[in-house]
C-alpha cells in the first residue's frame, strides 16, 4: 500500500469524512521509526508530527539520500 494511502487509512479510522477526494494529494512526512521497520510504517501526517512535540523525528536521512541528493545529482548533471 502507498504511502499516502497508509495516512489516509489512519485518518478515515479516526474520522469517516476524512476520505480524501478523487486525486486529491495526501501530504505525509517520514519519521523515525523502529530499526528494521518498513518506509508505510514510519509515515505520518504532517500535523501528527508537530503535534508530537518532539517525540517523533523527522527522518533526515531518508529525506538528504532518497529527495536532495537524487535532484541535487539531476541539476549538476546539467552543466
């Protein structure tokens, strides 16, 4: 299952008209999560995160090697 299908699902758990719209783009952000633990199990929705306070971590490593480096590599390849 997605990503953003995961979040979804958790949403619509806690409250039915939470059912994301035809198309609509669900916003998720990783976070840290057990070792050995699969990408769906580390998502969450972004005011999950906040709401936290602190007690969850924004995966940044996840987000420097597989989002920045890929599109910092595509724009350098350019010159």
């Amino acid at each position: 299952m997605p990503a953003a299908a995961v979040v979804a699902s958790r949403a619509m758990a806690l409250d039915p008209r939470a059912e994301p719209r035809y198309a609509e783009r669900v916003p998720y952000v990783v976070v840290y999560g057990e070792p050995g633990s699969r990408l769906v199990d580390q998502v969450v929705a972004p005011h999950a995160l906040v709401e936290s306070r602190s007690r969850l971590r924004l995966h940044g490593q996840y987000y420097i090697t597989k989002q920045i480096i890929p599109a910092l590599e595509r724009v350098l390849s350019l010159a």
